[in-house]
C-alpha cells in the first residue's frame, strides 16, 4: 500500500476473490436406467435430445429408454444422467490389422461400447509409412443416403500421423481412446517393432459386435450402484422394467428390480422414483400393480452387510481364502478380513452346499497376488505368515530334504517366493510330478502337504449377482440386516400415452408409450420455472407430443371414468392418472407417493425435503475443521436463515412471516461442552412445508331477501 502523507480518499483497484454461491433451482437431475442401441456403460449426462442421439442412438420404440429420453426433452427437461444397461454376453465389434506382410498382426480396433451397433463401423488406413512408422485411421459409419438414391461417404473421424511407439508423441492409444467417440486401440503384445498397419484402399468393417440377450431385472439392479458417485438428487425411471412387468413370466423379476430401485433411492437419501405402469392395464389392475410394487420395496429384505473371515475351525483347512463372486467376477479374501456385501434379498441363512474343491489363493485359475502357490495334481496357495507343513524326502536327488519326521516352516516372503520341480526322477515311490518343491534362498527346499477341498456356502435371490462364501474357513457374522422402502421417494403413474409412430410411413398410426419420460421432463420444468415446492400436476402440466392416451386391443383410446379417478388418486397406494382436460389436453392430474402418511404422501413435499436436506449440506461445509465456538454458530445461523428466507419468500414454505415459515438454531443450546470436546456442533431446522390444495371446494348461494352470507 503507498504511504499516507495528507488526508483524503484514496482508491486502489484490487481482485476480489469470489464466494461460492448455490443454484436455487433443485439440482434434480433425471437418471434413466435402461437398454439403448449403443453409448457408454457408466453414468453419461446429456443436455439436449441431439445430445441424447449423438451419443445413445436415435428413437427406437424396442428400446423404451430412447422413448423415454425423448420423452423428456419434449417436456421441458433439462439434464438426465442416462446408464445404459446391456446383458452379460454383450459383445463390443473388433478388426485386428495387419503389417505390410500381411501376416503379422499390428493393431486391434475395437468398438468404444458393446452392441450390434459397431458393426456399422468400418476404418480405413489412409497412410501408412515403414519409414517413419507412421500410419493414419479413418473411421466410417453406415453411408449416408441422399437425393435421387445415392449413397455418400460417412467419415466420422480421421487420426493422423499415429505411432505404435508409446513414448512417441503421437501415441495412437492416447490419442484414439481418448478423442475417439467411436473405437478404440488394441496394441499387439508381439509388435515390439512398432511397424504400422499396412496402407488398404477399401474400408474394412468391425465384426462380432452384438446386443446379447434381452436386459433382465438384474441387470438393471446390478447398474444402480454406479450412480454411487454422482452427489445430486436424481429422478430415476427405468423404462424396462414396465416392460418386463408386463410378461408373466419375468414379472416377479420385474418388480424385484423396481423394488431395488425405489430402496436405492431411498437409501442415498436423494433420489425419487417415477414408477410406470405396464402397457394396458384397466384401472383396477394398475392399483394392484402399485400395491405389488409397494409390498415388493416395503418387504422386510435381509442383507449380507458384512462378514469376518475368522479363525479356523477344528478339522476345516488351516489355509485358503474367502470368494465372493459378484456374476462372473471373483474376489478373494484371506482370514482376518472384514468383508462387506451388499444386495442379498433371502432372507435364508447362508446354506452350505458340496463343491469342487477350491483353489486357496486363486481367483478361478489366476493367481491372487501375494500368495505363495505350489503344485500337485492342482494348484493351492499360502499367503505370507502361514505356518505350514511339510513332509520329511529322503534320498536320491532328493538328499537337500534329509526329512524323517515332518517340520513347520513360516511363509515371511512372497515377492519372490515361486514354484519349481527339482527333478524328473522318482524317490520312494513319489514321482516329481506329485512333488512340488519350494526354491529360493532360503535354507531348505520343502514340500508342502496338500489342502483338503472345501465347501462353498451360497446365498440365493441377490439383487447384485450370487455371493459365495468359498473355503470353510468362513465365519458369517453380524450378516443379516433389514432394508425397505418407504415408499415416500416414488410414485407410480397410469395410464400409458400415444404418441405418433414415426417409424411408419404411413400418417395417423401411433405407438403406445409409458408416460416416466414425459413425467421427469414436467418435474424438471416445474422445478426451473415455479420451484419443487411446486406439485408437478394440475392443467399447466400439458404433455407434449402425446396425442392421446393409449389405445387398447380393440384401438380405442383409453378414457377414465369419474369414479376410476376418484379411486387411484385414493387408494391405499395411490396411482397418479394422467387423463384429458378439455381445454387443457393431456395433463397429469395426481400428486402423491406411494406412502400414505403424511407429509410424504405428497411429492412436491416430500421432495421439498430433500433438497432443503442437500442445500443445508451444502451451505453447511464451510464449519467443517472452523472453530466451534459462538462466531461459527452465528454464521451456521446466518447462512441457514437467510437460505431459508430466501426460500420462503419464492413460495416454498408455508407462514405469514419467517418466524412462523422456519427456524434455525445453532447454539450453546443445541451444541454442549461435550459436544465441543467431541468436535460436534448441532445444528436445528424447522420447517413448515407447503401442502398441495388437491381439492378446491366451493360453496356458493343464492342471495334472496333479506339472506346473509354463509
């Protein structure tokens, strides 16, 4: 700062650092879970329906989450994390390319994602230099029709002046897989000479890509989990699953997945479930569909939170490893460990049932790191600090060993501790092929004494793949825990709409759709322009591109009845109708969950409360590691108060001034010395919340005479 010398008002230009701010709008962002044509297999935002095509494909009525996602956009949303889920033996399309020889391999393209869809992929090598051992990669998709019926080029990417050499700057794996929106490079283990694929004139396809089978239940189930990392509230919807509830024969699956779902979103605390019905459903069939759904999320469900792998029992294996197996992948454990597993719905115990003997130590038939391995008829493994047994070998090429009475010896290294056979002789009977021989530096060359099998205990109905508990020496404890679903954090809607079938040429036809798009797109809407206090139904709530309410076998549009209205918005399990209002269209007219007690009957409360829960969070962070003391407190109370204030003012809490609207307290009160002492500070909210006017009643009269008002 210059120096002062006379009074006076002096200005100096400085940068202010910038606070953080938070949006006032939910931050609810929709999550759909289903199958798409092609995309990534982790959780991708898209902002725009051409984003959605860009990167998913385009509307395909055999693939319900396309509909929904165009659903969406046409409705006023905003932001939708979308998971694409593909069944096990989906495949990704491949081409391996050759050297200028033609007969060594030099690069393997793959498709980015699997599906069917990679096989529309063709590339090209457009240069190719032995030289410099350089190469350039064209990537192509389907021609593109044009006027009068021709065909043209579809270049959708070119990469130049690639190198196999990876500490070349122009490394073709780094730069393809990372800018490619399509493929993706192999390196060939055997092209330690970097030669680059050979120059061809014609396009080559991908091949082998495929679909798989149809998603299942578990599928879907087995995909929630990697929404785990996205901290936003999510309104989730899988299109699938109304599909699959609509056969007999996967519906029980069908609602285990719904019911995965909706107690996913309950536990994460953020997340809102937008429930479809299956196609063609009468009135009374989708109150029932409501209630399978509720008692499926609601049913007390037992799950494997955790289990130790103690100390062996008398007359089991005093070596090996625990397996968990999540669907084809295996885990391996060793005793001491505390391992977690979640999503076992039976509520059975755990069941021992016979199995092949296990290999302790190994994941299948790959060695688990850090274990010692040997080898007889099988392979068996020892980690480091196993005291183990070993057999006395006397004479031949076997005089190192010199044992009449078997010894102990301690495992204290595995870094390089490996197997070998010393001989291909026999001593007494026992052929090297049965022995197996310990060989590093120590003192000694021991052979250990083969590991009894062992018994694998299975659990049955998992909603995240089979669990196995692999070796005897598994100790289950503290296993069972009740999860459920209150039902507070979804709502189902019926019944389904019509929408013009743009994949006929023929004008007039339609295509019968479930409403969940449509749904989340009016709930993002309404959040941006009224707020989430604001129920997401009434007659503004018009969906768009509907034309009707779905036709039914006969090709009438469905129409609801007065009483078939009174009764879903009623029942036990309220079902939310969406039907057509002359001079308003077709409008969502229902507002409650699936839980019938309020507040958290009604979604526009029942969302209310979490996001004030995640924007107190929010504007709560900054206490953390501040000192707990009075000037903490009165900034907890500032920061809380004023969002709040802010609130209420927008319309989201009910009262005619802030005191009756909300309270804040953050105090000696509420935070005691103890609480200091344990780094603790409490804070206290109150909240009065807006309740939905459902029913306006209107009383009016006739004035005669000398008659009052009533």
């Amino acid at each position: 700062m210059a120096s002062l010398g006379r009074p006076g008002v002096y200005l100096q230009e400085s940068n202010v650092q910038q606070t953080i701010t938070f949006s006032d709008r939910t931050d609810a962002i929709a999550a759909f879970v289903g199958s798409t044509a092609r995309g990534p297999l982790a959780p991708t935002i898209v902002s725009s329906w051409s984003d959605f095509v860009r990167n998913y494909g385009g509307l395909d009525y055999d693939k319900p989450t396309t509909v929904a996602a165009y659903l969406f956009f046409s409705n006023g949303g905003r932001d939708a994390y979308i998971r694409r889920v593909v069944a096990t033996d989906a495949a990704v399309a491949s081409r391996t390319l050759k050297q200028a020889d033609g007969s060594t391999d030099a690069v393997t393209v793959k498709s980015i994602n699997p599906g069917l869809w990679g096989t529309t992929l063709t590339v090209q090598v457009t240069a190719s230099d032995p030289a410099t051992k350089k190469f350039s990669l064209a990537v192509y998709g389907a021609p593109l029709a044009v006027s009068g019926g021709g065909l043209t080029s579809n270049l959708l990417e070119q990469f130049n002046d690639l190198s196999l050499d990876s500490s070349n700057s122009r490394y073709a794996l780094a730069i393809v897989n990372q800018f490619s929106n399509y493929i993706a490079l192999t390196a060939i283990s055997g092209n330690t000479t970097f030669i680059p694929p050979a120059y061809f004139a014609t396009p080559v396809a991908l091949t082998g890509g495929s679909d798989g089978s149809a998603v299942a239940g578990t599928d879907i189930s087995l995909s929630l989990s990697d929404f785990d990392a996205i901290n936003a509230p999510l309104i989730f919807n899988a299109p699938d699953i109304a599909t699959l509830a609509g056969q007999s024969a996967t519906k029980a699956a069908a609602l285990t997945a719904q019911a995965a779902l909706l107690r996913y979103a309950e536990a994460r605390g953020d997340g809102f479930v937008i429930v479809d019905t299956p196609s063609g459903l009468s009135a009374f069939d989708a109150q029932t569909y409501a209630s399978d759904v509720y008692n499926a999320a609601t049913a007390a469900s037992a799950t494997v939170s955790s289990f130790t792998v103690s100390a062996v029992a008398a007359g089991t294996p005093a070596t090996g490893s625990v397996q968990y197996t999540t669907g084809t992948t295996q885990h391996g454990f060793i005793p001491g460990q505390t391992v977690t597993i979640a999503g076992v719905t039976s509520s059975a115990n755990l069941h021992a049932t016979p199995a092949t003997a296990i290999k302790p130590g190994y994941q299948g038939t790959t060695q688990v790191a850090g274990y010692v391995t040997y080898t007889t008829a099988a392979a068996h493994g020892f980690k480091s600090g196993d005291q183990v047994t070993i057999t006395g070998l006397t004479g031949g090429n076997f005089a190192d060993y010199n044992f009449s009475t078997p010894k102990t010896i301690t495992v204290i290294d595995t870094t390089s501790f490996y197997v070998v056979l010393a001989s291909t002789s026999s001593v007494s009977g026992i052929t090297t092929s049965s022995i197996p021989v310990i060989s590093t530096g120590y003192s000694g060359k021991y052979t250990i004494t083969s590991v009894p099998s062992t018994v694998t205990f299975v659990t049955s109905n998992t909603e995240s793949g089979t669990a196995v508990l692999s070796s005897a020496t598994a100790s289950v404890t503290n296993t069972w825990t009740t999860t459920t679903a209150s039902g507070a954090n979804a709502a189902i809607y019926y019944p389904w709409l019509a929408i013009p079938d743009t994949g006929k040429s023929v004008p007039g036809l339609t295509k019968n759709v479930a409403p969940g798009g449509a749904i989340a797109g009016i709930f993002q809407e309404t959040d941006a322009a009224r707020g989430v206090f604001k129920s997401p139904a009434g007659y503004t709530t018009n969906i768009s591109v509907a034309v009707d309410l779905e036709y039914d076998s006969s090709n009438k549009p469905r129409r609801l009845t007065n009483d078939q209205l009174d009764t879903l918005n009623t029942a036990t399990y309220p079902v939310n109708p969406i039907r057509i209002v002359p001079g308003a269209g077709i409008v969502v007219m229902g507002a409650r969950t699936l839980n019938t007690t309020s507040p958290n009957k009604y979604i526009n409360m029942r969302r209310s409360m979490i996001y004030l829960k995640k924007q107190i969070e929010l504007r709560s962070q900054f206490a953390v590691f501040e000192n707990n003391d009075e000037y903490l407190w009165r900034q907890l109370r500032s920061s809380l108060s004023n969002f709040l204030n802010m609130y209420w003012q927008q319309g989201g809490l009910r009262g005619a001034t802030p005191e009756q609207a909300f309270y804040v307290k953050c105090d000696s009160s509420t935070t005691s010395d103890a609480d200091i002492a344990n780094g603790q500070v409490n804070i206290q909210v109150g909240v009065a919340l807006e309740y939905p006017a459902e029913f306006v009643v209107i009383n009016i009269g006739q004035l005669t005479g000398s008659a009052t008002a009533f």
